[in-house]
C-alpha cells in the first residue's frame, strides 16, 4: 500500500508512513461509535453510566452540538376527565311542545264543540308533534372497555426517514395513551406517527440530520379506522424544535461519529426545561 500524503510504497501491515509520519488508517478498520463527556470533553464508550476519565455521573445524553439537549417537559399537564353530563335542553323542548300541544288541542275541541252546536264546520288545526334535534358529543361508555394499541405500533411512516443516526426517547407518564407525530419542519410533513401506551415508552431511532418538531394527542378509545382517539382528546406541540446532527471527529486512536440523542416526556416533570402548547385538532391532522 502507499502512504496519501507523501506517496511512499510502505508494508501492509505499517501503521505510520517512515517517509512523513503519516498515521495509515487500516480500510477495514471499522469506525468506533460514541459520546463526548460533558465535563472533561473526552471521548467515551456510548453506554457509559459514567466518565472513565473524570470520573463524574452522566445525568444526561450528549452527542448534540451547538444547543442544550432538551431532557424534559416543563409545563404540567393533565388530560381532563370525561364526564358524564345531564342534558336538559330536550326535555325542556318535549315538555314546551307538549304543552302547546295540549293547549292547540284543547282550543281545537272546544272551537269543534262550538261548531257543532252551531251547525258549522271548521278545520281543526293539528298539533305539533316532533322536537328539534339536539346533536350530543359522544360520551363514554361505561360498560365498554377503551380500546388500545399495544405499546410502540407504528401508525404511518416514511422509510426515507429512517436511513440517519439520530435516536428520540419518548416517554409517556400520564395516565391516558398518546400518539406522537414526528414532522419533518422543511417539509411540514409527518416521517414518523407512533402509539404510546399510559405509563410507557418508545425510541424513534435512524433520524436523519435535520430540524423536526414534534406533536402529540392524549386520549382513550383509539379509533382504529379515524386513527383518531374517541374520548378526552388533547392536541399539543413541543415549542422548540429538535435539531439532529451528525459528524465525524478525529482523535488520537481514531476517528469517531457522534450524533444528537434528545429525551422528551409528554408530563410534567420538575426542572424540565421543554415547553409545550396547545395546538387544535386541524393543525395536528394536517400532518
């Protein structure tokens, strides 16, 4: 083989050029994967619970440049719960339309025995018989069990969306399920719908570079053919949108590849430092 700088014909199994110094990279020497420390900066194994070189707890995944890896949600939030509600509005109609009813019935019966005593006929007027509609949103049912999807099915995706490095924790800590939309911000299009189960979680893995933002739906009773929940809905969107990078870095013993991991929750924790908002069920069925 020969050295890429210099040109020098060295042996297959040379490590550095005797011409320039050169460090050979070896073709089939694979590209080691991992992480940057926060703290100290150094390169260490992907799973780390822990620096090897500083010696201090990793609280957080690293990998992203430039921004502060968004871990958490910060606003609080709790779906409401669906109550049952009295509606009184058609029993107030049946009884007004009754009573008119009764009213035009008795006037008609006595304007007929009137009539007849006088030896004219009239036409009676008829009563009024049918209520206005009243039109109800769907209320749950209580001898029915909710249905769902078991945990982490993918609803829709885009497979030219799976080819990156970028990975997306989600974690869902409420008690209703949810289903998350990974839309692709450049393309306001959806790459990527998944199920969370109540009290689960999911990964999004393979996510190319790019700026995505992230929507979400809480509810009960999944709707297998609407793709939509019945019950208790609520749309919301993560106000900052998540940047995924990747790049090559050269260290003494190699070259490295680091690239963005972001944890989300879809709750309310303490010290989360990512906001949501609420968005209508328009705007999140548009993706």
């Amino acid at each position: 083989m020969f050295c890429i700088k210099c040109g020098t014909k060295l042996p297959d199994e040379s490590k550095f050029c005797v011409s320039c110094g050169k460090k050979i990279k070896s073709i089939s020497e694979p590209k080691p994967r991992g992480k940057v420390c926060p703290y100290c900066k150094k390169t260490i194994p992907q799973n780390s619970a822990s620096c090897p070189e500083c010696n201090r707890a990793l609280v957080e995944n690293v990998g992203r440049r430039r921004q502060e890896i968004k871990s958490q949600s910060q606003t609080s939030y709790k779906p409401p719960v669906a109550k049952s509600k009295l509606n009184l509005k058609p029993l107030v109609i049946i009884i007004i339309v009754l009573f008119f009813g009764y009213l035009i019935f008795s006037e008609d019966t006595s304007t007929s025995d009137s009539s007849s005593s006088s030896g004219s006929s009239l036409n009676t007027r008829q009563p009024l018989t049918q209520a206005l509609e009243n039109k109800q949103k769907p209320t749950p049912d209580p001898f029915r069990e909710n249905f769902s999807l078991p945990n982490n099915t993918v609803i829709d995706s885009n497979s030219l969306y799976q080819l990156g490095n970028g990975e997306l924790n989600i974690k869902n800590g409420t008690s209703y399920d949810a289903v998350a939309k990974l839309v692709k911000s450049s393309l306001s299009k959806s790459v990527y719908t998944v199920y969370i189960k109540s009290d689960n979680k999911v990964t999004i893995k393979n996510i190319p570079d790019g700026i995505y933002d992230l929507y979400f739906v809480h509810g009960q009773d999944w709707d297998t053919e609407n793709k939509d929940f019945n019950y208790s809905k609520s749309y919301s969107k993560f106000e900052d949108s998540f940047n995924f990078e990747t790049k090559e870095t050269r260290q003494y013993d190699g070259i490295y590849e680091e690239y963005t991991i972001f944890e989300v929750t879809l709750h309310g924790v303490i010290g989360g430092t990512a906001e949501t908002e609420t968005v209508s069920e328009a705007e999140f069925s548009n993706f």
